[in-house]
C-alpha cells in the first residue's frame, strides 16, 4: 500500500479516515495519543528479564517521558546509571545493605530509560551500546564484591568474601566470552545461546536482592551468585568449543 504524505499527515492531524477509490476503509486512521502510546509499548529490549519487563521498565518510562524533554543524551544517561550501581555495591561493602539493595533498583530502572530515549531520539549508536553492556558489568562487579565484603565485615568467618569475588571474577569471565560470541563471524547462531548470554546484561537478580536483603538473607544470595554465575560463562563456551569440533567434520564432507 503506498500512501501519500500529506494524505497521512491530515489523518494524524484532523483524526479522519482514509479511504480506497472503492470507498473501502483503509486501516489507517490513528489519532496522535494513540500513536504516541502505540510507540512507547513498542520500545523493549532482547535483554529485558521479567521484572525489567513488568516493574523496571513501565516505572522507568515515567520517566523516559519526562526526560525527552530534557537536555540529556541517552549515553549520559547509560553513565549516571552505572555510577548509582556503583554507589551501591560501595553501600553493600558498608553495610548498608538495604539502602544498596534500593539504589541498586533504582539504578536498574534509569538502566531502562537510556534505551528508551535512544530508540525515540533515533540515537542509537554502536558506542551507546557498548556503553550500555559494560555499564552493567560494572555494576554487577561493584555489587558482587561490595556483598562479600560487606558480609565478611560482619562475619569474618564466613566465607563470604571468597563467593563475592567468586561472583565478581564469574561476571568479568562472563562478559569476555560474551564479547567473545557477538564477534564470532560464523553464520549460525543459537537463540538459546544467545538468551543466555543477553541474560547476563539484565538486573532482574535485583528485585531478589532487596527481598532477600530485607530479609536479612543476602548469604544465600551469595551463595547462588558465587557458584551460579559461572554458568553463563562455562554453558557458552562449552558450545564454541564443540562448533569448532564439528566445523573440520563438516568442511571435509561437503568437500
């Protein structure tokens, strides 16, 4: 269907209708709120967990929405996001674990409005990106290691502080192999693989975080980060190794 400009453009402006040269209605015919509200639901993310998806993101587009407006570049956005995770994981090492977990969150809910602003400000850009994804490893450091720490602190004998660094050096490993994948030049991709390597950029783990901080049970978050995260690290790399296993195979039958 090809339709004119500024046939179009009278649609938005005066909300009529348009119609065929057989008087049939054209589905085209969408008032400016409509469109506006058509446009924000369809600003998501492949890396949006559940709660980014049910809590972070509808609460940070309040704010996307206000921000528009404002002199603010998405990519200053993607920093002043990472400097609140990071101000939490110093929290966290404090012992300030509560207050951590809360500004952990509302770092996680500024980390979805940068997103936003670049997709309706058509500024999307490679160095946004990589801001973006390793923004977030920061983050996920800063949290790891300032959890163990501060557990640590309040309990020397726990082995707290090994897990935290566990759960730091799991999420640096994770993001090299990462990088490692969206750089691979081989054609086949796997969408499961791929979800599980996207999952290391979300903060859904957060919300579990100030729960169990609440709580007062952030040992066994600890304990899920310091053994867990090293999935998202071993299951990738297990499967690079066995494509690069098979490639020769494959090379020498179609020859």
């Amino acid at each position: 269907m090809v339709v004119e400009a500024r046939d179009l453009q009278r649609v938005i402006e005066e909300k009529r209708q348009l119609f065929s040269p057989d008087d049939g209605r054209l589905p085209i015919a969408m008032t400016p709120g409509e469109a506006e509200r058509r446009l924000w639901a369809s600003l998501t993310s492949n890396a949006d967990g559940i709660v980014d998806r049910f809590l972070k993101r509808p609460v940070g587009r309040y704010l996307s929405k206000i921000l528009i407006h404002a002199p603010f570049s998405p990519n200053q956005i993607s920093i002043v996001s990472t400097l609140i995770g990071i101000l939490s994981g110093w929290l966290f090492a404090s012992g300030y674990f509560i207050s951590g977990a809360f500004l952990l969150q509302i770092s996680a809910i500024i980390d979805c409005v940068d997103g936003d602003l670049a997709r309706v400000l058509y500024k999307e850009s490679r160095l946004g990106k990589w801001l973006d994804l390793v923004g977030d490893q920061f983050v996920h450091v800063a949290v790891f290691a300032g959890i163990g720490f501060g557990l640590a602190r309040s309990d020397p004998a726990s082995p707290a502080l090994l897990l935290g660094i566990s759960a730091a050096l799991g999420m640096i490993i994770s993001f090299a192999v990462m990088v490692c994948f969206t750089q691979r030049k081989s054609g086949r991709e796997s969408s499961g693989l791929k979800k599980l390597i996207e999952a290391t950029t979300n903060r859904d783990f957060s919300l579990l975080l100030l729960l169990l901080a609440i709580a007062g049970k952030l040992d066994l978050f600890l304990w899920m980060a310091g053994i867990g995260v090293h999935l998202f690290w071993i299951i990738p790399l297990r499967s690079q190794w066995q494509d690069a296993r098979h490639a020769p195979a494959i090379s020498e039958k179609s020859a």
